[in-house]
C-alpha cells in the first residue's frame, strides 16, 4: 500500500473524509460505508492507511494541572481507585501545599454527590481545600477527629466544618473535643457527651472522608503535638511515621495500634474509616514522601492526591523495594481494604 498520500490525492481526499468522519463525528463503519457506498471492508482500510501515512494524527490530552501518566502509575503500584499527580509542582510542602489543594478541591467536588455523607479531618491541608472549593452539593458534613486549637484555626476544626458545611448547602457535625484527651477517663467521658455521640454515631454513615497526611520523620502532625514529643519519639520507635485521621501507620503500612492512645483519642477508628466506600487522602511535599508512601501502603485509602514530585519519589521508593526483592505494599491490607 502507498503510504505517501502526496501521490494519490484522490485517495487521500476519500481517506481524509472517511477518518474525519469517524473519529471527529463519530460514525460508524458501516455508516460511513454506506454513505460513501464503498464496502465497509475498503472503508476500515481508508481510516488504517489515513492514521498510517499521518493524514490522521491522535493526540490524548489531559488537564494541564496533572500528569496522567505518574497518576495512572499510582494507581496500578497501591491498587487505588483514582489518582492526581498535580503537574508542575515538585519542592516543600509549602511550595506545593495550595496547588494540590486547588486540585483536590476540584476532585472532591466531582467525586461527592448530594445524598452523600462527607466526612473530613482537619489542618492546613483541609484548610487549603476549603477555601478553593468550587459549588458541590452533599447531605452531611461530620467532622472525623477532635481537634486542639493552632495558629492557623482557634476552634481545631469545629470552624473548618462549619464552614464547609455551610459551602454545601449539607448539615454539620462538627466534632467538639481534643484530638487526645487528659487521660482515659477523660476520652470515654468525651465520647458520651451528648453532641459528641451524635457526631460519632455518624462515623458509620459516612461515604466519602477526606484527610491529609501526618508525616513524623520529620515531624509534620498534628497528632505529634497532641501526644507531646515523649511519646512520638516513642511510637517513632516502634515505626510509627504518618497518621490519617489520627490513625499511627508504619512505613510498611502496618496500622500500629497504642492501648493508652486509643482510649484518649477521640475520632473515627482504623476498622470504620476502611469501611467508607472513597477515602481521599491529600498530601505533597518532598518532607512528605514516606509518609505518603506509609499510608498507601495501609490500604486505607482509595484515592491519591498529591504533586508530581512526591509521585515520582513514591514511585521510586516502590521500584527500589521491586529490585531489592521486597513487596512494594502490604498485601493484607489492601485485600481488606478491597473486599469491604
């Protein structure tokens, strides 16, 4: 077959038409087969030789804010549903921390529909989150984890929901306790406390939660502060380095459960959060690598959002464990996490 089109224009004229036809307007085959009364075998041959010979060229584009490819190559490393690799962006956190925001805002709004029940944890990620969220709609907002009072937000969180809630259009739940209570007492008194029960029933009806990620080396977590440098240092000990929503993971993706924490801590637990249908987690940042590598290797999460700097990184960490010989995620987790 010719594949100079230059030197059949008649063929190439049919063959243009017959492309343009069917991949700019859609038609079928045998429709355009039928239009140009030509056999639907001699048609298909039109449209091969018009891609062969470059009459017809296919180019795939994606949002100029993500890199489709490293977010495709997450997704098939950990098993998650959806990925984002912002594109561009690659540094610190706080060179990167707006930018995933400003996406992952954009993925929440698509991902939650009106009749869900959106859970959320809170801090500056969430905060970036909220301030560029587009108009969306969902049934509730419940606040996921007790808060403490920072610089960035004096109500620990309960503001952060209200707002949010307020945004779309949904009921609040805002979740009026420390992230880590006085002692134990304290945590099962909290937990009983009538408007504190009633956010934490709704743990269970929750279908999207959105959270950031702690990192502990080096120290990014709201839940380090709460529990004083003592006893992080300790957990950092016994591997511990990110939380989501609070929960303590090692960098094998082993969720690592503390008695004397559990019972101060007020918020959702590990077995809940696995059992929401969409678990986003937002994070970025070079500081930020391994612990987001630690979390998607929990199987606590569904869906990845994150700067083009830290996917490539996460990425390589998963290659050198593939050479070294070592599993890349922790099998058992990701099969709970799958299976719900």
């Amino acid at each position: 077959m010719n594949a100079d089109p230059r030197t059949d224009p008649f063929k190439a004229t049919q063959a243009a038409y017959a492309a343009r036809r069917h991949f700019v307007d859609g038609l079928a085959i045998k429709d355009i087969a039928d239009e140009l009364d030509l056999s639907r075998f001699k048609v298909s041959r039109l449209v091969d030789w018009a891609r062969a010979t470059g009459l017809v060229r296919i180019e795939v584009k994606t949002s100029a804010d993500t890199d489709a490819d490293l977010s495709a190559e997450l997704e098939r490393a950990f098993g998650l549903r959806r990925a984002l690799a912002v594109a561009g962006l690659d540094g610190p956190v706080e060179s990167v921390l707006d930018g995933v925001a400003g996406i992952a805002a954009l993925g929440v709004a698509e991902l939650a529909q009106p009749g869900d029940v959106l859970g959320v944890s809170w801090g500056r990620t969430l905060e970036a989150i909220v301030q560029q969220l587009p108009p969306f709609r969902v049934a509730r907002v419940v606040q996921l984890v007790g808060g403490m009072a920072t610089l960035e937000s004096a109500a620990g969180g309960v503001d952060l929901i209200r707002r949010l809630a307020l945004h779309a259009q949904a009921e609040g739940f805002p979740l009026v306790a420390p992230l880590i209570a006085r002692n134990a007492a304290g945590g099962r008194s909290l937990r009983h406390e009538p408007s504190i029960a009633e956010t934490v029933r709704l743990f269970d009806d929750v279908t999207i939660a959105v959270a950031g990620v702690g990192s502990w080396s080096p120290p990014s977590s709201r839940l380090i502060e709460a529990l004083g440098r003592r006893k992080a240092a300790a957990l950092t000990r016994r591997g511990v380095c990110a939380d989501l929503c609070g929960i303590m993971v090692a960098s094998d993706g082993t969720v690592v459960s503390d008695h004397e924490i559990e019972a101060q801590r007020v918020g959702i637990l590990p077995t809940q959060l696995r059992a929401i249908p969409t678990v986003v987690a937002v994070a970025g940042g070079t500081e930020k690598t391994a612990a987001i590598s630690a979390v998607l290797r929990s199987g606590l999460v569904d869906v990845l959002v994150t700067d083009a700097g830290a996917a490539r990184a996460v990425l390589s960490e998963v290659e050198v464990a593939r050479v070294g010989g070592k599993s890349s995620r922790t099998p058992a987790s990701l099969r709970m996490r799958h299976a719900r």
